[in-house]
C-alpha cells in the first residue's frame, strides 16, 4: 500500500516518535548555561536555526572540540583544554610544529621500511611477488613444495622409460618448474632486492608499519587536529592500498603528498596527489596514453579516464559541479603521458605518450603543445573554480561539524576559500572558530567512525598502542598480519573476528574500516549515519569488551584501567561527566551487583550511545 | 541523515507496537509487519543466496567443453596437465554429450538431473579488465567500467523490491561475511555475521558476560540504547538487539541439517548451513550473500585432483548439503555463483591459469529451469579467443542479475538496478523458470 493512503490520523504520532532528538543528544548541563530542551523544539523550524547560535561552554565545549579536533578526550584533558581556553587550545593545534611531539615520533623511530626512499619502496612491492617467492622456494634445499615436484619429476622419467606417454604439448613438466629460471629484469630486480637486504613478505610489513604508525600517532600524538586532517585529506584523496603497487607506495602518498601540503593551499596539495604515484596507479592514469599506431594497422595503448573522471568528481568540483563527459574525455587528454617510473616508484611525464592536440576543458582552450603543462592547467582551473570551493567547504562542514551542517556555515566558509584562494589554514580557521562549530547543533551530531571509535576509546582509558619491533620474531608477525588486514586481496577480518586477541587495527578491519583499504575511490562516506547499520553494534560493544578487559593485542592499559571507581569519576574522565540520566541510571543499575568489578563499568560506558557520537 | 521510507515505516511500527496502539490504530500493513513472526505468515519469502567466488574460477573446470577438441589443444590431460578427460574414473561427468562436471563436482549431478541445478558458460562482464580489485568492484556493482556508482547491485535490487515483500521481515538481507559486501552496500538493513555462532554480545557469549543478574548477555547494552526513541542509534540499536535475540533463539551451536545434510567445516560449508537455517527459520530472509577464496590457481591448478580439485569438492559439497537440508523449502529458494573473470583458456607454464575473461556461474534451486547448460559457447579455437588467450564472453553477467533479480525478488526497475544498461526481460537467458 502505497504511503499516501495511510490512515492520516496517526501519521502526525509517526513523525513526532520518529522526529524527535533524544535526550542525551544535548549536553547535560550541570554548571554550564542551561541548554534548549531539544524533544520540545525539534519540530518547530526557528528554533532548529537557532541550534547553531546556542554557544556551548564549560565541559560540554571542551568536550566537543577534542571529539572534533582531537580523536577523543585524553583522562584529564578536557579539564586541561578548560583551563587552556577553547581558542587557545585551537590557534595551537592549528600550528603543529610549534607542538613538541618528540615522543611520538621516537616511538616510531624503530619503523624504517616507511622511512624508505620510493625506489625502495617500489622495490618491496616488486622484488616481493610470487613470480620471485616460487623461484626462491626451488632454490631452498628444504622446501617441501620443491621435494613434491621432484617426486612427481622421478615418476615421470620413470613413465618414460617404460614407454609411456610423454607429456603433451603445452604441458609444464615439473622438471622445468625445478630449473626454474628469472629472465633479466627479475634477476636484477631480485639482487637489487637482496642487495638491500630485503627479505620476502617485505611489503606486507611495510604497509603494517604505515597503518600501525597511523594509529600510534591517531592515540599517542600531541599534534592531534594535524592527525584528524591527515585522516580527512587521506580520505579524501582514498588510494586503496590493496590495488597493485598501491601497497607500498600508499607509504610515499601519506608522508610526501598529504602530510607535508595540508597546511599549504589546496592547490599545493591537489598537485602532489596528482603526482603521487600510488594516485596514478591507483586510479589507472599510468596507464593513459593517446592512441598509437601499430603494426598491422591496429592502435595501441589509450585512454583511460578514471583519474580525470575522479578528479573532477570526488578531488575538486564535485559530482554537480558542472562538468560533462566532454570534459572528462578532454581532462583525461590533459593527463596523458603522467605516469610513474616503474624503476624508481616516482612520478614522471612521458612526452611521446602525451596526446599534443589542442583540447577544449570547462569552456576553455588548452594551447596544443603544452606538454605536461596541460595537466597543471587543468589543475589550476579545478583548484580556483567556485564548485571546488563549495564542494570542499561542504566536505569539511561535514567532518567537522554535521552530516547537514548549515548552509550559511557552508557558504562562509566557501567565501573564505574563494577569498584565501584556498589557503587551508585560513579555511580551519574560519571553520573551527565559527559560532556553528562550537553550538548546540553541532554537539554530538556526528557518529564516530569505527577508527575514529576505536581509537577515541584506547585515548579514553589513556592506554597506548604498542609498536612492534622488526627484530623480534612474534612482533614480525604481528606486523605481518596488521599489513596483510590492509594489503592483500579480499576480506580477512572473517577470521580475525573469532580470534580473541586481535590488534587494534585488526578489530578496526572487523568494525568495518581497515585503514587505507577503502575499495571505492569516494573514500568512507563523510555522512557519519552510514555508519549506524542494524548488526554494526554488535561489533562496537564486543570491542568496548575487549578493550576494557585488556585482550586487544597491542593496547597497553595500566593495571589503574581495572579497577572499580566511582560512576561520576569514570563518566567525567571518559565522557566529560556528559552521560544522560538514563545512561547513568542504566549503568549503575547494570553494575550494583559486580562493585568491584571496574572493567564492567568502563565498557558500558564506552558502548553507551553518548560514546557512539562526537 | 536520510531516512528512507523503508525503515521509517519499520520503527514506526515498532514504536507503536511498543505502546500498544497498533491493534486499533494501524493500516493492515502496518500490523501485519508487527505479527511478522508467525511461521506462516509473511516470514517465508523467497530467497536469493549469492556465492561470491573471489579470485577468478577457471570456468573450463566448472564445466569442461570436452566436446570442443580446442580444450584439450589449450589443456594436456596427467602429470603437470590441469585438463579432465573426456573418459575414465578420473574423467568429465557428462552432462549432454558436449559439457561435462569436474569429477571434484560429481555430487551435483544427480541434482542436475533432477532439473534443480543449471550452469551458464561464457558469463562475464564487457569490461576488459584483468584485475580483480576492478572486475570485483564491477560486478558488485553491476556497472562495469563506470567507478562512479557506489552503491552494491543487491542493495539497489532490495530497494527497489514491491515494499510489501520486505515489510515485515525480522531479517531480510544477511551477508555471512564480516563486513557488509560491495554488492550489499547501501541496504541499510543489511546484516553482516560473519558466524551466527559468534553473532552476540560478549565474544563466544560467556568469557566476558556482562548481563548482570538476568542471565542475558546483552541485557546491560540493551538498556542502554532503549532510552532514546527515534534516534538513528536507537532505531539501529533495537535492530541489533532484536537480530542478536533472533539469532541466539535460533542456537545455531545446536543446528541440526536434516535428512542426513552433509556440510564440511570449511568456512563456506558453515556459511551455507547458517543461510539454511535462516531460511528455515522464516525471518523474512530474501538476500543471503557468502563468498569463498582460493580461485586463484596461477601455479599448480591440478586435474581431476589437486587445488582446483579440492577448492571444487568443497563448493559441490556444500552446495550438495545446503539443497539436502532444504528439502522441499529448496522450492523458495535459488544459489547463484559468480566471479570476477574466468581464467586464460590455455594453461601456462607453472601448471596454472592466468587472469582470463568468460567464466561459468551456477544455478541451484526449485526454481532453476535446470538439467542444462545454458549460453552461447564461442568456442576455443584460436580465433574464437578473446584477445586470443580466453574464453569470450557471449553473455554479460548482468543478464543473469537481472533475470534472478526479476523472478526471484520481484524487481521490475531494471534502469534503477543497473544503470546504463539496457536490460528488459527478452535478455533473460531462461536460467529460472518464468
């Protein structure tokens, strides 16, 4: 039945319970400015504007801006940041390198394999292939696949001794899969890669060491809105390490093209993803070329236009940003011949691959000739259009300050862009110190990403991540394993899932978002609803489980996080002291029985729904 | 956030099923959806169960042509050879002169005859690619060569199913996976277990019970989210609890197949012997979605025996088991196969296939217009192949989508379900009957 013959006596009853905020979606103010009572104005339009200019103060404020700036509140922090000021606390975090974070990057001074220079990276990834793996297993003396092949080869000699049939033609006798040889440029890869000192599943760790840093620097950094914003500008720019060479050279994305550009402009850090050789893999651009001719009057190579597609679509303008398929086609013209120098994994132009004719983009005419000049006009263009300004204000409301953030905020901040040419400090700014930012609307509008989860609840306890040493044999697989969860092919979260003690980044996969290995080149959705599935809780509360009773491999709690403490000190340091009546009614009915029984506590906290949101 | 008019309509019967109204106040719809559990009710659906085979299977070995003399030109028979004779203990099981079964596959036969098991050779997609990361995320989504559609073609397909067959449904879209699959993304009711065995509160439901004095594992958290009506964590909440409490009652630790079904432990085997219990247990279940790994054979595929071979036994021998254990329900119910790309026609040096293009899918159910080999078999003589090294693809994989899609779900927007393409029912193969 079609929903406009329902009975409309009741469809008013429907809305209201389906409209209506609950409670603890308001801060609870105890000392701070008394809030709007949200269920009584939810339906009324006025008000719902007035949400945005409703300041928050106090502990809800502070609260707020470490949940958005911040993955989470630290035990005490939020009374630190009080103390600090708001606006304080923000001007520093927005100038990170005036932030000593020594420790941190000590901790992870052990992580050589992602310090490496890209031709080493490239290296991984080749010399780490099956091509060379099977040729390696055939020259040690006690493999077993190699003692297998030998037996099937004596059975054969002896077939053909007693006239039997010999192989067919086509048939791979395991004699020649024994003198396995390489040809030329595997050898030379192969002692290039031993020369290096480089040892077989390489890759996979050196993918472990740049997702477990990320979540070393995610817990542990004191640069936290620097590490929020290389979350975001990762994501915006998604390369699924799990495509190709991907797998390592994601490591020279993160550290040379996002990282060291998001407190540039945007065009500084649009040009490095457009050079950044995981993006050209990723999105297929190596491989473009303008047609060639062949022998035999057939064409070869051509263009692919999944980068230009993508650039336009999801890096700059928008999918309604005015753009045609023409344009697609001409873009992709443009980026002709911008490739990668499969030798060294770094970017490189190829002059006799680039289409030379004049192309025509966005309404105007690109000169023939331009070489690689194209490509940085067109990024010139996108970089300065108005669509770009709009679409990435809206994406970073949208982060930062609700999955339908106001559109005066929006078009502010879109102002500021166009005004600063995207100057992406000026635009911070602007954002996070808006009257909308810091509002009743905006407070605990948004719900946690799985990492953004995981990792605000490790902060939460004060735990930390532990960094596994190369040199010790169970930390290697370890390293291994966190690697293979992003890297390699397919789902393993399956498994890891009934496995108790998993690392972090391993029950990260399982909730759904294993860090760089988003498939779809969108990046995970900013809309943090599409994050709340029937069946997704399971996951987070089995996690908050597991955290609290200190089975997750590589989260190092002290023997304090055990311990029975009163509800208000638990819900002021997890929370903020901002937990709902009822939540506090349910988690101390929950635990009266089990007093002394402190993990209990701390996981109904950190699987509350007032814990599900920033 | 968006409220689609699916769940709203949902939790708005929820919520006033919770305050007792409905009985005087509700449409018939709407109290139909709450009585939703009565066994003979609106619980028992048709359902859709598609198996994912991720790698690539080399669809030659699915269904070997041993009628086309090209195969075994491409494939040698014995030592180090991967083609299966045509004759002989370790050869086809011939299905009509032409095809014939892997011996690996033999238990599905008396199924094919039965008429409850078809094959469709020569699928694949029009997209060229050989990777798998794209081929896969083409077929998920059901838009080869176009990156810019990001919801799953199951997904599209449950939306645009009649809205009364959903209605209702305690569990109507389950991937037995630990994440929801590309094909699935955007169905927000869509259930990702990867073991209903493990699917509660408290890993294994015991070690770290947190239920207080009541006994349920759940019960603390339960509490905790039912404070607040008509939020979206509410109304998520509530579904969890409600599939988790589903679930438990069902003790899938105790499951018993009937008739003397036969599931290995592999992870596929449990997958299909948990969808057979979800369907027996009328929730309401019209998509189920398992996949299993291990196609991939580029070194040391084997014949008749080998990796393929067991890689094969096991999908045969789960399949076999799932359609035992169903019996007559098997009337309700179709299992469609699928994968990214077939393999290279002619096996290369390391007695493998390489990344190919056609393949083969298989159809199980009452449904199946069965006892067949459907598709146009372009043969494999060398200019027959695509790009001169595999199996052309004469039928697009979309064809197969859309007639399951039609007859066993009830979807008639096929413009929503596969963008770009022109799909109407003349371009259904006959793989269900009509």
């Amino acid at each position: 039945m079609p929903l406009s013959r329902v009975n409309s006596g009741f469809l008013p009853l429907l809305a209201l319970l389906a409209a209506s905020p609950p409670l603890w979606a308001a801060p609870v103010a105890s000392s701070a400015k008394p809030m709007m009572a949200p269920a009584a104005k939810a339906m009324d339009a006025p008000a719902d504007d007035a949400k945005w200019h409703q300041p928050l103060t106090g502990a809800p404020a502070a609260l707020h801006v470490l949940n958005r700036l911040a993955f989470g509140p630290l035990p005490g922090q939020i009374e630190d940041v009080q103390q600090i000021g708001i606006r304080q606390w923000i001007e520093t975090q927005l100038q990170p390198k005036l932030i000593d974070d020594s420790a941190v990057e000590t901790k992870l001074a052990g992580f050589t394999l992602i310090k490496a220079k890209p031709e080493n990276l490239m290296l991984m990834y080749q010399g780490d292939n099956n091509a060379i793996r099977r040729y390696l297993e055939m020259q040690d003396p006690n493999s077993k696949q190699r003692a297998r092949l030998e037996a099937v080869a004596a059975q054969n000699t002896q077939n053909g001794a007693n006239g039997a049939m010999p192989a067919p033609d086509g048939t791979a006798p395991p004699k020649s899969r024994l003198d396995r040889a390489l040809n030329e440029r595997q050898q030379e890869m192969l002692k290039n890669f031993q020369d290096a000192g480089m040892t077989q599943g390489v890759s996979i760790r050196a993918a472990g060491e740049l997702v477990q840093a990320k979540l070393v620097r995610a817990v542990e950094s004191k640069r936290q809105l620097q590490e929020v914003l290389a979350d975001f500008w990762n994501n915006h720019f998604n390369i699924d390490m799990r495509k190709k060479a991907g797998r390592t050279l994601k490591v020279i994305d993160d550290r040379d093209a996002i990282r060291p550009h998001m407190f540039g402009s945007f065009r500084e850090l649009l040009g490095a993803s457009a050079h950044s050789p995981a993006m050209m893999i990723y999105l297929d651009n190596a491989s473009s070329t303008v047609a060639m001719k062949a022998r035999g009057g057939k064409t070869r190579g051509g263009l692919n236009e999944n980068y230009a597609r993508e650039l336009m679509e999801l890096h700059t303008l928008g999918v309604d940003g005015g753009y045609t398929q023409t344009d697609v086609t001409e873009v992709a013209r443009c980026f002709t011949g911008w490739s990668i120098e499969p030798q060294n994994g770094t970017f490189v132009f190829r002059p006799r691959v680039h289409d030379n004719d004049e192309k025509h983009v966005l309404g105007r005419t690109i000169a023939a000739n331009g070489g690689q000049r194209d490509g940085e006009q067109v990024l010139d263009m996108l970089a300065s259009s108005p669509s770009t300004a709009k679409f990435l204000s809206l994406k970073l409301c949208q982060r930062f300050v609700a999955d339908e953030p106001p559109a005066q905020l929006v078009d502010r901040i879109a102002q500021t862009w166009t005004r600063t040419n995207g100057d992406l400090p000026s635009v911070y700014r602007a954002l996070f110190l808006s009257p909308e930012f810091l509002s009743a609307g905006a407070y605990r509008a948004k719900i946690k990403s799985p990492f953004e989860y995981t990792v605000s609840a490790v902060r939460a306890l004060g735990g930390q991540v532990s960094v596994p040493d190369e040199k010790s044999p169970v930390d290697k697989l370890r390293l291994t394993r966190i690697g293979s969860v992003s890297a390699n092919q397919g789902a393993k979260g399956g498994k890891a899932n009934q496995k108790a003690r998993a690392p972090l980044a391993i029950e990260i996969a399982t909730l759904g978002q294993p860090v760089f290995a988003c498939l779809p080149p969108t990046g995970w959705s900013e809309d943090s609803s599409s994050w709340v599935s029937a069946g997704a809780i399971v996951g987070r509360l089995n996690f908050a489980l597991s955290l609290t009773s200190g089975t997750v491999a590589d989260v190092r709690l002290s023997t304090d996080t055990f311990r029975a403490a009163p509800l208000d000190q638990l819900s002021k340091q997890l929370v903020g002291g901002q937990l709902s009546d009822a939540t506090r009614a349910t988690v101390a009915r929950e635990t009266a029985a089990v007093p002394t029984d402190g993990a209990k506590m701390r996981a109904l906290i950190l699987g509350s729904p007032e814990f599900q949101r920033r | 956030m968006k409220t689609t008019r699916r769940i709203f309509l949902k939790s708005g019967a929820m919520a006033l099923a919770s305050v007792g109204i409905i009985p005087a106040l509700g449409p018939e719809f709407l109290r139909r959806a709450v009585w939703a559990d009565d066994a003979k009710g609106p619980g028992r659906r048709k359902t859709l169960v598609c198996i994912f085979l991720r790698g690539a299977v080399d669809g030659l070995s699915v269904v070997v042509p041993h009628g086309d003399p090209n195969y075994y030109k491409l494939r040698s028979v014995g030592a180090g050879g991967i083609a299966i004779a045509r004759t002989g203990q370790d050869g086809v099981v011939d299905l009509d002169g032409q095809f014939g079964l892997h011996p690996a596959l033999s238990m599905l036969k008396p199924i094919y005859d039965a008429g409850h098991m078809g094959a469709i050779h020569a699928v694949g997609s029009p997209n060229p690619t050989r990777s798998h990361f794209d081929a896969q995320d083409y077929m998920e989504s059901a838009a080869p060569g176009n990156k810019g559609i990001h919801t799953g073609w199951l997904a599209r397909a449950m939306a645009a199913c009649p809205e009364d067959a959903r209605n209702g449904a305690k569990i109507s879209t389950v991937s037995l996976t630990a994440q929801v699959p590309r094909s699935l993304d955007g169905d927000r009711e869509a259930l990702a277990i990867p073991n209903l065995q493990t699917f509660g509160i408290g890993r294994d439901g015991k070690a770290m019970s947190i239920g207080g004095g009541t006994g349920d594992t759940s019960g603390g958290f339960e509490a905790l989210y039912a404070g607040a009506v008509g939020d979206v964590l509410h109304g998520a909440g509530a579904e969890t609890f409600d599939a988790v409490k589903t679930l438990n009652g069902l003790d899938p630790a105790r499951y018993r197949p009937a008739r003397g079904a036969n599931y290995s432990r592999s992870p596929l085997g449990q997958s299909l012997q948990q969808i057979a219990q979800l369907v027996k247990a009328n929730l309401g279940l019209e998509v189920a979605f398992a996949e299993a790994g291990g196609w991939d054979t580029h070194v040391g595929q084997g014949g008749a025996q080998g990796n393929l071979a067991r890689r094969l036994a096991d999908l045969g021998q789960a399949l076999a088991a799932f359609y035992t254990d169903l019996g007559d329900r098997m009337g309700d119910v179709t299992v469609l196969t699928m994968s990214e790309f077939g393999r290279t026609a002619r096996q290369n040096g390391d007695g493998g296939t390489d990344h190919g293009h056609g393949t083969c899918f298989l159809t199980l159910g009452g449904q199946v217009a069965g006892g067949k080999v459907l598709g146009d078999w372009p043969g494999l003589a060398p200019n027959q192949l695509n790009d001169g090294r595999d199996l052309a693809v004469t039928t697009d994989f979309r064809r197969i989508f859309g007639e399951v899609a039609n007859k066993q779900l009830g979807v008639t927007d096929f413009k929503t379900v596969f963008p770009e393409y022109a799909l109407s029912p003349r371009d259904f193969r006959g793989v269900l009957k009509s």
